[in-house]
C-alpha cells in the first residue's frame, strides 16, 4: 500500500488522521490514506486565499503551462493511475484507462482558451471594457462515480481563471486524487493547488467557509440543495451538477437489433453509475417485445466482475450505501414489472449486480420515478410519441435525454421539446469538454465545459470611462 498524503501550501502532509480505502470488487481495503480535520481546511484555504493576489495576476500564458504540465503528468502515469482508479472505484481497467486519459485531454482543453477583454465602446465620449477576473478561493467538491475526468471539469478551469483551489475527492475514491497532488505539488506556487482527504464531514465545512469564494460540486440533488443553502450566508457563486433521471425514447422505425446494444451501453455504462445515463427506457408499442428481448440479450451476455480481471465489462457499485440502495430498487421492480434479465446481487463478496432489465412497468414505481445510478433498467412503452416526450419531461430532473430513430429529422424535432440541458438524437451521454454541460430544472445551476464552464470561474467587471 502507497502512502498517500495530502497537498496543503506546497507541502506534502499526512492527515490528522487515516481511513481506509476499500475495493468495491473484494470488499477488502486498497490502502490507508490520509483524513484532513476542520484544521487542516482551514489550513488550506488559508494556503489558496495566501496564494490568489500573485496567482490572479500572472498571465494566463502562465496558467496555460501549468495545466499542460498537468495534463502532461497524467498522460505520462496512465497505467498507474488507471489500475488505481479500477482498485478504488470499480470500474473495469479499460474504462478506467479512457478516464484517466480523458482527464488529460480534458485538462489539456482549457489550455487553449481564453479570457480576452471585450471593447462595448470606444468612441468620442466613452470607452467601455467588459473583463472577466478571478472569484478567490475555489472549493471543488469530487464524486465517486468518475473521480479523474470530473475534477478535470473543475480545476483547470478554475485555475486558468486565475482562481486558486482546494479540491476535495469523495471519501471512497481519494487515491487518485491524492497521487496526483504528489506528482504536481511543484507545477504551480504554493497554495495555488490543495487536495486534501475528509471521511466526508468537511463538505458543510467548505460550503459555509467565508473565505472561500465558490463552490462547484457535483454529486446528489439533495447534497446540492444542502450546498445551495450553505452557501447563502456568504453569498458564495455555486455550480451545481445534480442528478439525473434521464429519458430515452426509442421511435417505431429503428432496428432493433441494431438499437438495442446502444440503448444498453447507454444505460450500463459504469454499471449505471453516471448521472446522465440512460435511466428510463420508452420503446414505441409496435416494437416493444423485440426491443425487450434485445435488451434482454444484452444483460444476459455481459461480463460482470472484478475490474481487473481481463474480459470484464461490468464492475461493482462503488460503495456500500449505493449497493443497498440499488438492492432496493430491486424490490420495487419486482413488485412493478416483469424482470426478464438479472435481478439479484452476483456471488457474496464485493458489490455486484447483475444488469437487470424490467418490462411492463410505468410511471409510478420507485424504479422509473426516481434516479436509480445501478445497472437496473426499467423498458416503458408508449404509442405516441408526443406524449413520451410529455411523460419524459413529466420529471424534476432535467439533466440529459436521447431520441433514436431512423429519421433523424424527426427525431431531431422532438428533441427541441425535451427539458434537459443536454439531449441527444441516435446517441447518448456524448460530452465533450468545448460543449458546455449543465442540467435544467433540480438537475444543477450553472454549466461546465465549454467557453459557457470556464466563465462560471469568473466575474464580469464593466470598466466605463468617460472621455
């Protein structure tokens, strides 16, 4: 086991305590690592408030080299930093691999944008300039589900901002954070950079912090409430990226057998945990039963196991809370519906599901009503598409949704009608890091990515000055 400390001013520092670290596959513990206390936060965001007057002004070609070193340091550690993520989090070794890499790419993105002033006026009379500068203090509150690539939503925008930042992993995925910050702690000045380890019981801490300007945080709808509240006091600027309950609708024109592994990855990927997986499946009546069987066919064939182990192509829930919470889900699908595939844990050690899908259920039961991140997928069907798209919308979440058919005009057209921030046609859970991602409704507040994500880190100043 590595020993993992935490990065606070520069330094490399232990925790004022440890925690262990379990792998979801074996229950067992991956290592020990470090567990700040309320001191040592505070340590930090003293370090980051230290740090910011000579961070917010160096140029952002500077900025620009500290993430490609960044990126660079996590391109050239892929392996390693794959094989600890699967030991941690999950999710097979090839999934883990495209993280980490997407990371790098991710990170390596904002590098090449740009915050320019922008001239509204320049006449006889007056000239206006509208800039964009630094918040302060940034607190980035991780999840467990994809702990590299989501902190790469975060930091480097952050920090080309101008921002410093004190990062903060989930308590049950803190290792790979917690390598990075040994292999980067020299990149950047002191302070600009802390990542520190809680048994999460610093986040309220973070939120309500004076001295930390904004919050982005991803995770659960009811912790970001908790943050959106906690952060009143303050006034703090916040981004929320919330949860999920997305919709697919599946038109009458599509093959099934064609459809139905793309409608299935869109679903299981990460064994169902992603906020914007596919979580409520409506299939047009005339080709209900294929697309059920299809599907069925799918979750029968999956390869489910340790991520490590080669072949594998679905992982474990990542943590304990979240396996009985699915196990619960469970329950509800076979009151509600019909189980044709799956529909119980695999084997007595590690947190494994088998993919699980349920027929001849609707709105109404727990398993389509609410955000089930596990690899259970409800089938619902429908006859007119009109009112899919309505029973779609018919939801508090507005985060992600998909349309698949042949006509992709058609399709196309009903997307437009979708509440969610992002909806996608004959594809699903595409993100790319110049599109800006955000959620409608009690799925977030704010984007990420994107030109649209790199200005949540800032605020506008108008300067007019009369001639």
């Amino acid at each position: 086991m590595s020993d993992y400390k935490m990065l606070i001013n520069g330094q490399m520092v232990a925790g004022d305590a440890t925690m262990s670290v379990l792998n979801p596959a074996t229950e067992e513990p991956v290592a020990t690592c470090p567990r700040a206390s309320k001191a040592q936060l505070d340590q930090a965001v003293a370090a980051a408030k230290a740090a910011f007057p000579a961070w917010s002004k160096t140029s952002i070609d500077e900025r620009r080299k500290v993430l490609i070193a960044i990126a660079d340091v996590i391109q050239d550690n892929v392996n390693d930093f794959a094989r600890l993520l699967t030991q941690e989090q999950g999710k097979p070794l090839a999934d883990a691999t495209g993280e980490v890499m997407g990371a790098s790419a991710f990170c390596r993105y904002f590098a090449t944008l740009d915050l320019p002033d922008r001239v509204v006026t320049d006449d006889a009379t007056s000239r206006v300039e509208v800039r964009r500068k630094p918040l302060g203090v940034v607190g980035c509150i991780i999840p467990w589900n994809f702990p590299m690539i989501l902190m790469m939503f975060k930091l480097p925008a952050a920090l080309l901002a101008g921002n410093t930042v004190v990062v903060k992993p989930a308590p049950t995925t803190p290792l790979t954070a917690l390598k990075l910050a040994g292999l980067i702690k020299d990149l950047a000045p002191p302070g600009v950079i802390n990542i520190i380890a809680d048994a999460n019981d610093l986040g309220g801490e973070m939120t309500k912090h004076p001295d930390i300007r904004k919050i982005s945080f991803t995770g659960s709808t009811e912790t970001g409430k908790k943050v959106m509240a906690s952060a009143a006091d303050a006034l703090k600027r916040i981004s929320l990226e919330l949860g999920g309950n997305d919709a697919l609708i599946v038109l009458d024109d599509v093959d099934p057998k064609v459809t139905a592994p793309q409608v299935y990855g869109a679903a299981m990927q990460n064994a169902g945990q992603v906020c914007i997986a596919a979580k409520r499946i409506y299939v047009h009546e005339s080709m209900y039963d294929a697309m059920c069987d299809e599907l069925a066919k799918c979750a029968n064939e999956a390869v489910v196991g340790d991520g490590l182990e080669q072949g594998t192509q679905m992982g474990p829930l990542q943590n304990k809370a979240q396996f009985e919470k699915v196990l619960g889900f469970l329950e509800s699908a076979k009151k509600d519906g019909k189980i044709i595939a799956g529909g119980g844990r695999k084997g007595d050690k590690g947190y494994f599901i088998n993919p699980t899908i349920v027929r001849d259920i609707a709105e109404g039961s727990k398993l389509v009503d609410e955000e089930q991140f596990g690899p259970v997928m409800p089938v619902i069907k429908y006859s007119d598409p009109a009112d899919a798209v309505r029973r779609a919308n018919n939801s508090m979440y507005g985060l992600g949704g998909s349309i698949w058919a042949k006509d992709s005009d058609r399709a196309w057209d009903l997307a437009t009608e979708m509440e969610s921030g992002s909806v996608w046609v004959n594809k699903h859970a595409d993100i790319q890091p110049h599109l800006p991602f955000g959620g409608a409704k009690f799925s977030g507040i704010g984007s990420e990515l994107g030109e649209e994500g790199l200005k949540e880190f800032t605020q506008v100043q108008v300067l007019n000055m009369a001639r």
